[in-house]
C-alpha cells in the first residue's frame, strides 16, 4: 500500500478514479467508466445467466471498501490456489504455478487486493496470466496493472469475449509454452477457445493439469464430466468430447485441479479418459433408461 493510503485509496491509486466495473452474476471486469455498462454479454449467452432480479453491477473498488479480500494457499509445492472471501461472481479459484523461470497466475479471480499483489511479489510476481475460458477472465486486466502489467493471454477462438480491452492482451492459439514446462492449450468444448494448462513438473514430477470448466473433476476425485453449460445444464456431443479428452491426454499428467477446489488426486489421466468414456455412451444413447 502507498504510505498513509487506506484501502480505498489504494484501490483508487491502482485501480483508476472511475470504478472499475464488474458483473455481480459472473465477476468479470468491464471498462472504467462513469456509468456500469447496460449488460453483461456473458451472462447473456446460454452457457451462463442473468439472476431473476436482474442484472447488478459492482466494483473494484467498492469490494475493496467492503473489506474483500482474496485468499491464498499451497495446494501443493510451486502450486497456489486464490479465491475472493467473501465469494464474488460464481466462486472460482484460481491458481498460481510457480517456476524458476517465472509463475503464471490461471484462471485470475475477480477481485484484487494490495496484500495478495504484495505477497506475489515476494514469490516472484507474476510473468503470466491466462484463463481457461470466458467465464475465468475475472479481473485479469486489473490484476496484470497490479503486477507490473504482465501479458495477458486470451485465446484467440475466444478474444470477441473480452469485455475490457487493454494493451496487455495477448492472443493466442494451439500451444503455447508460456514458460519452461507449463504449456497452454487450446482443446474447446466449453468455448471454442476453452483451454487448459499443463505443468510438467507437478505431482512431484507426475504432471498437472489445471482444467478450468473444460474438464469438471467430481466430488468422488476419481471421475469428471464436460459440460457446455453447468448452471444451465446443457451437454456437449459425444464427438465433441471425445475431441477434447484425445487433445488433452498426449499430455502426461496424473492429477488435474479444476477451478473451484476440485480434484483428482491421482491417475487423473486414466480418470479422464474412462469419464470421457462413460459420458458419450450416454449422449449417444447406448444405455436404455430402465437399465
């Protein structure tokens, strides 16, 4: 924090004088304006919602008036998880996976704060940031100004989805290393853009996937699913999936962290592929309801 500024005034110094605006329904920032936008184009698309009061509006700076905060923890060594208490948007967590090289910051919450900027500082801050889809944006703007204004990378399948357009952006396709064993990839589904991150050096040398809503792990930690809309319950085709598991295991990995503190903790690689498995037998019918 600048010396003598309380939090709001911080926020103001990084944030902008104007607010900083975000959907309440989805926690994806917007333009510093005088006035909130008139809607929020991803809350209006099919794979997410507007609440039945309406669309709402906050801001950056009003949370951190609020007293929100955002939350860090070791999940396990070099990887992070962040998420904003109390819960803005839909609750994601996201990670920060941290290498010699540099750390990358996945699936940016929607809320940013002086103490976890300062605490990334002081583990190297922060060389990249990346979502897996459009729903993950979050505040990724505000928090690449808060580091030292760090790439951005949105992929480019999904770049109309950019509600804050900002010089930081950087679009993307295929793969992409974006430091030494961490890998993006752009593998669809969810969005044509969905993507996820592969950590090679994770699970103690094992492999990590870090799979946003691409890929869901369940409660169990042994099976996941793959969805084209959670909240609205809307499937993805059998040929669809089968496409993303296929693109997603010539990886080598064995646990896969998606982005709301779920996991699978172990042969998270076979996991997927029977879960994949599972799953389009379903959709293309090959079991009959009373079996």
């Amino acid at each position: 924090m600048v010396a003598g500024s309380s939090p709001r005034e911080w926020a103001t110094i990084s944030l902008g004088a104007m607010p900083t605006w975000s959907c309440k329904a989805c926690a994806v920032e917007y333009p510093v304006s005088a006035e909130p936008p008139d809607a929020c184009p991803i809350c209006l698309d099919e794979r997410q919602f507007v609440p039945p009061a309406g669309q709402a509006w906050t801001s950056l700076e009003e949370l951190t008036a609020q007293g929100y905060r955002v939350d860090i923890d070791e999940v396990e060594p070099d990887l992070f998880a962040l998420w904003v208490t109390p819960t803005v948007g839909i609750g994601q967590h996201g990670h920060l996976v941290r290498t010699s090289a540099g750390n990358l910051l996945w699936d940016p919450p929607g809320f940013v704060d002086e103490p976890v900027v300062e605490r990334l500082r002081g583990m190297g801050g922060v060389a990249a940031i990346a979502a897996s889809h459009p729903h993950m944006f979050g505040a990724q703007v505000s928090w690449s100004r808060a580091l030292d204004d760090a790439p951005v990378y949105v992929a480019g399948a999904d770049r109309g989805w950019v509600q804050r357009e900002d010089d930081c952006i950087r679009p993307w396709s295929g793969d992409v290393e974006l430091l030494p064993g961490v890998t993006l990839r752009v593998v669809g589904g969810h969005f044509p853009g969905s993507a996820v991150a592969h950590w090679a050096a994770g699970a103690d040398g094992r492999g990590v996937l870090l799979s946003g809503d691409t890929i869901f792990p369940g409660p169990s930690e042994r099976w996941v699913t793959f969805l084209r809309s959670y909240p609205n319950d809307i499937p993805l085709s059998a040929a669809v999936v089968d496409r993303v598991v296929t693109a997603v295991n010539t990886f080598e990995y064995d646990r896969v962290y998606g982005n709301f503190g779920n996991t699978v903790r172990s042969d998270a690689r076979a996991a997927i592929r029977r879960s994949a498995d599972r799953y389009m037998s379903w959709v293309r019918g090959d079991f009959d309801h009373l079996t």
